[in-house]
C-alpha cells in the first residue's frame, strides 16, 4: 500500500496524523504571534506615514485616530485567536494584517491622485472583516461541523450566483460584468462568498465520493481516465462556469470556481486523469465562449495586442504596464507616480500601482506574503487529521492561489484580464470581509491539526462508555464479530 493510500485511510476513519504517532507536540506560539503582528503594523502605519510624506512633506494630521483604530483591530483580531484557537497558526493573521495595513495606505495615496474618499470607507470594511473573522472563529468551533451543511451550502452559493441577474436588486458598474446587488444603499458582490460555500461544499461531497471517483476507468497513454457515470460532478460544475461566464459576464469567477473544482478533485483523487479531462472542457468551454460572445473576444483581443486600441479597449492594460514599467526596480515614491491615469486602479489594477510607486521590489514582496498564505494553508491540510479538515484547507488555499494568479497574469499580459480583486489590497467590502473569513477558517483548521491529543496532554483517554463515543458493529468473513 503506498503512502498516499495509507494518508488516506487515515484522514477517512479520523486516525491521528504521523505527527501525532512521532509525538511531536506542536506549542500555542501566541507570543510569536504578537510579535510579528506588531511588525505588520509597522508596515501598515509606516505606509500611511510614507504618503503624507510624499505628497505633503508631513505625516496626515490623522496618523494617530487611523493607527489607533488599526492597532485596536490587529489586537482585538489576535485576542479573539488567543481565546477560542491558541493552537492556531501563527503566521497567518499577520501576514494578512500586513497585506492590509499596506492596502489601506496605498488606497489613501489613489484617494489623493483621484480625489475621492475610499480609504475611510476601506477602514470600515476592514472593520466589519475582523467583526467576520472573530465571529466566524466563536461560532465555528469545530471545522467538521461545516460538513453537515454540505449540500445546503451549495444551494446557498447558487442562490448568491444567481442574485445579480434578479430584476430590481441585479446591477451592472464595472465593464458589463452583472455581478453587484444593490439592497438599498448597500451594494455586495454575493459572488465572494458563494466561493466560500462552493469550497465547503465541494469538500464535504468529495470526501464522501473520492473513492468512487478514485476507481479506476479507462487506461490511455499511461493516464488512468475515468468513467462515464463519473464525470457528472465535473459537468454540473463546468455548466455553471460557462453560466457565470455568459450570463454575467464574469471571467474571473468562471476561471476560479472551474479550477477551484479540479485541484480539490485531484488532491482527493490523486488521478491526473481528472486535469486531463477538466483541461478539456475548460478548452472546449473557451473556445465556445470565444466564438460566440463579444465580450469575450473583446478581452481576448486585448489581450493580444493591448496597442492596437492604445486610447480605447487597450488605455487601462497600456497604463497598467507603462506604470509598472516606469517604476522599475524600487519605484519612484509615493506621490511621485501617475497611478491615476490608470482606469479602476483601486480596484483591479492596484498591484500596477504598488509597481509604480514602490517598485517591482514591493510587488515580489507582496508576492512572497501571499505564497505564506497558500503555503501555510497547505500546511494546515497536511497535518489536519480528517479528511475534510485537509480538502476544505486545500480549497481555501486554491482560492488564494488562484485569485492572485489570475489578477497578476491579467496586469502583466500573460492571461486575459479577468476583473478580480486583489486580496486584502484592492479596495471592495465584499472580497475584503470574505477574505477574513477564509482566514478565520484556515485558522480554526490549523488549530485543530496543531492541539495536541489528550494522551499527549497527559490527560486520561475517554471510557469507552463514555456518552460521546460511538460503538460501530463490524462484520467479519465469518459472518460474526462487532
């Protein structure tokens, strides 16, 4: 039996991890915590300083009421996770505080070059994404129990996907995409958290049906294909792709829920097959989308030859890349750019303007802070001991990978552009407070991989009477036993 099926096995029947037989103990590191939030903050504030600097040879005459109130968050962010998750990881919360405190500042410079007031209305934002991220850490309590809700998180997220084309409530601002919905004068993008529930529901269906799907089906040029019956979960979720992408007009979305599907179904599955056949749909469903939708083409056509309509389709990706062009290795300063000549630079193009003023320096940085995410997430899967604990962990992950993927390739030309946000950067309450929660999640995953077992607390193991353990009867070959 290989490793992998031994892994398996193991996440599937609730065993403790290898770490677990080693008798590593893993410690709250909370102290470790605090100390590298407190360098966040100074990243944060330190920015925001920067900017006045930079524009008016003083620090803004509001550097103390704005620290103030970031430092309040970070620590009130870091108490909640000293209370109800001690054995959480220590790294997330402040690389995100970091991402953050960095977008708000480069946010308030955008606000100077555009003359518009978003930086305050981030703040609040950020405000109700720790309010999130703290309830979302109390009220979750155990990760599994997510996986009761299964099948009504993923009627929930269709529910979300479908609220922008509903008449009244539906509304377009942003190149055609129809994925807003005003309720009054609160306007969301319910998109943002159906990928929340999408990663949820796809962990809780794959870690009941990974076997079946796992059964060998076809063997072809070494690759092991499956079967026929099995390959309805990849259509369902392949025609709601297709449906996001031609009914709203929202590339981005399409690409990160059909991707978001086949690294979890792989992970699961361990069966290259399934990216084989996910490649040929996504190929097939591009191919499809290009021939017969014009908005489609349009951003293709963009893409390819961004100069050919330099003042027209082309003026946003043109400035985006003279911007980051000008800026060089260490950038021109804050307040020595032009980001603002750049269309929605607060939004989908602010890594452009972190290349412009702070350089290409600043933007591997940023880099770098996301690959800690992903990668701590995907620390958090190899040593969670459930099944669902480990899927539900690598989704999270895939969603940060890919987002930033996406929204990277768009400003530098690689891919088309895709409208996506930057995480924790761009300026947007909707990707800003579901992003929280995705942290409060791999938080409380993280912490139940990292607490230590009552054996090696020294704590006596559970009677088998006990009210919380569950007898199951087992068969054997000769029809006896229990």
């Amino acid at each position: 039996m290989s490793q992998s099926s031994e892994s398996r096995r193991a996440g599937q029947s609730g065993q403790p991890s290898q770490s677990a037989f080693m008798g590593f103990v893993h410690r709250q590191r909370r102290g470790a915590e605090l100390f590298l939030l407190i360098l966040a903050l100074v990243v944060g504030i330190g920015a925001y300083a920067t900017v006045g600097l930079g524009l008016e040879g003083e620090v803004p005459t509001n550097l103390i009421g704005y620290g103030g109130w970031l430092v309040a968050l970070t620590v009130a962010a870091h108490v909640v996770v000293r209370m109800v998750a001690p054995y959480a990881d220590p790294v997330l919360l402040p690389v995100v505080a970091a991402l953050n405190g960095l977008g708000l500042a480069v946010i308030y410079r955008l606000d100077q070059a555009l003359d518009i007031q978003k930086a305050d209305q981030q703040l609040v934002w950020m405000t109700v994404g720790v309010v999130g991220f703290a309830g979302t850490l109390i009220l979750v309590s155990d990760h599994r129990m997510l996986a009761r809700f299964t099948y009504t998180s993923g009627l929930a997220a269709i529910v979300l996907l479908l609220m922008p084309l509903m008449p009244v409530i539906g509304a377009e601002r942003t190149l055609g995409a129809k994925i807003w919905v005003d309720l009054g004068p609160v306007g969301f993008q319910p998109g943002e958290l159906a990928k929340v529930l999408l990663v949820i529901t796809f962990a809780g269906y794959l870690v009941v049906h990974r076997d079946a799907l796992a059964l060998a089906g076809r063997r072809l040029l070494f690759i092991d294909f499956p079967r026929g019956r099995d390959l309805g979960p990849v259509l369902m979720v392949w025609v709601v792709s297709l449906g996001v992408l031609v009914l709203q007009r929202d590339l981005g979305s399409s690409l990160l829920f059909l991707g978001l599907f086949l690294i979890m179904l792989y992970v699961a599955t361990e069966r290259p097959g399934w990216l084989v056949v996910g490649g040929l749909l996504f190929l097939g469903g591009s191919l499809f989308s290009y021939l017969f939708f014009g908005h489609v083409q349009q951003r293709v056509e963009i893409w390819l030859d961004p100069f050919a309509d330099r003042n027209g389709d082309g003026f946003q990706l043109v400035e985006g890349l003279y911007g980051m062009a000008w800026g060089g290795m260490i950038g021109r300063g804050f307040g020595e750019g032009m980001p603002g000549r750049i269309p929605e630079v607060e939004t989908d193009f602010i890594l452009a303007a972190i290349g412009e003023e702070l350089g290409l320096t600043a933007v591997l940085a940023v880099l770098v802070l996301y690959g800690l995410i992903v990668e701590r997430a995907l620390r958090a899967a190899l040593i969670s001991r459930d099944g669902f604990g480990k899927l539900m962990a690598t989704g999270l992950a895939g969603v940060f990978a890919l987002q930033v993927f996406v929204v990277i390739g768009g400003i530098t030309r690689l891919i088309p552009l895709t409208g996506l946000t930057t995480p924790f950067l761009s300026y947007g309450g909707s990707s800003l407070v579901a992003n929280w929660i995705i942290i409060a999640l791999l938080l409380r995953i993280s912490d139940q991989a990292r607490r230590p077992l009552p054996s090696q607390l020294g704590e006596e193991p559970e009677e088998p009477d006990d009210v919380h353990t569950q007898v199951i009867k087992t068969t054997t070959a000769g029809g006896g036993g229990s």
